[in-house]
C-alpha cells in the first residue's frame, strides 16, 4: 500500500479538467442528498472510482457513526454490515480521532495501518478483504458550520491508490468541501422537540450525535455517566429517538451545528 504524501505529484492540464468536470457536475446539485448522489457519479465517470462511499456527521470521528450513507459499486453491498457492526472497528475513525482538526487533505489506508488497534484486524479481514476490497483513501470534508463528511474510495487492489491519486483528490477536496458547506447552511431547522430540551440536555445530545462516549460526555460536562444517561433519555423523547444512531442521524439531516 503507498505511503506516498497526497499533493507530491503535479498535475497536468487534463487532471485539471477532470476535477474541474467533477466540481462543476456536483455544483449543480440542488440538494444535499442530490449532492451525494452527484459526487458518486462523478467520480466514477470522469475519475474512474467505481467504489464509493459518502458519509455525513457533526464532526469528523461523528462521520463513521452515519446510519445512511450512499455509496456506489460493491460499497452499496457492504454498507449494512459497515453500519450495523464494522464501523466500531474502522481504523479510520481512530485516525480521524487523532487528528480531530483535519484539513482535506485525504488519509490513505498506510496512514492507518500503523496506528490501529488490533481489532481493527476485523474490519480489514472480516469486512474489506472479504468483500474483495483491499485499498481505501477517505477524503474528509468540513463545512465552516461544523458539520463533515467523508468521501470513502475503495479499490480491489492492494496499492491501487497511487501519489497521483491522492493528488487529484487533494486538489478535488476543497471545492467538494466548499460545495458540502452550501448544502450544510440550507438544511432543515431545529426539530420541534428541540425547544423542550434545557440547555444541558442538548449539550449532551450534541457531543452524543458526535460520537463521543457516555464518558467522554460525562468528563467533559464534569458530571456522573447516570446524569448523562438521563439527559439522553430526554433528548430521545423529545427528538423521537429510541438509540445514538438515530440522534446521529438527525444530527447530519440538521447540518450538525445548526443546533444549538
């Protein structure tokens, strides 16, 4: 797997195009949803990325917690098995948790190799490689709003993501980036149950639709793990949410930060 830095290859005129063709395509997209559905098309007819994933979240490490991506090729196949279990396990999102600040620029899977854990052997044996996938580029993207995604390449072959092709995606990144953010500040409004919450009550809702742990939220807000369990069982009432998955879902159809 390469181990190339994404921006070490120049890109000539016709790269340029193909970007440019992406960016305008997706430009025309008049909805988030349109947006997505518009970056796997695009990328697959003028780059040639057949493999495609597109996740939404209130944060970066929120991204892996989206319970409905779009995803294109063999990615539509594995999603409800990523979604329902594997995302606990990707080395992704611990790479995503170590660099929470993360500009565009993409994160090849030789980024991660080093620093999983080892149950991340599970997701690369038991989820990737048995579904025939054996390289992955993610390219995150965030609005100024706060709210993120990822755009996941998969490709069959091992090392199949070269140093040009972690260029052109890190010259794609930032218009897709720019063109996530105008989607982000038209989403929806606040839910109706938001209003009932208190202030600490969305406090917790929001870190919790970002992914942070039960304890992680009770370190943070300086109070016990039962008064955060509390304040979550108010926010699924008031929000319609029976688990995290659902206030995380919610949370990425209000843009993240729209909530406040």
């Amino acid at each position: 797997m390469t181990s190339t830095q994404p921006g070490t290859v120049p890109l000539d005129v016709i790269d340029l195009d193909r970007v440019l063709r992406v960016v305008e395509e997706c430009g025309a997209a008049a909805t988030l949803e349109v947006f997505r559905e518009a970056v796997l098309d695009s990328l697959r007819r003028h780059l040639g990325y057949r493999h495609v994933t597109f996740f939404v979240g209130a944060s970066l490490p929120g991204v892996f917690l989206d319970s409905a991506p779009v995803a294109a090729g063999r990615a539509r196949r594995m999603l409800p098995s990523y979604v329902e279990y594997f995302h606990q396990l990707d080395p992704f999102a611990l790479a995503c948790r170590r660099r929470p600040s993360a500009g565009p620029a993409p994160i090849p899977m030789s980024a991660c190799v080093g620093a999983r854990a080892a149950e991340h052997d599970d997701y690369l044996d038991r989820f990737l490689f048995r579904h025939g996938i054996y390289d992955k580029v993610l390219v995150p993207l965030r609005s100024r709003a706060g709210a993120c995604a990822g755009i996941g390449l998969l490709a069959e072959n091992s090392g199949a993501f070269t140093a040009h092709d972690l260029a052109i995606v890190s010259a794609l990144a930032p218009h897709l980036a720019n063109l996530f953010a105008l989607h982000v500040r038209t989403a929806s409004p606040r839910p109706p149950g938001w209003a009932r919450l208190t202030p600490r009550q969305r406090q917790t809702a929001r870190m919790a639709a970002q992914g942070a742990s039960n304890e992680q939220i009770a370190t943070a807000l300086h109070v016990t793990v039962d008064t955060v369990k509390k304040h979550l069982t108010a926010a699924y009432a008031a929000l319609g949410c029976t688990r995290r998955s659902q206030l995380a879902a919610l949370w990425n159809d209000l843009g993240g930060g729209t909530c406040q």
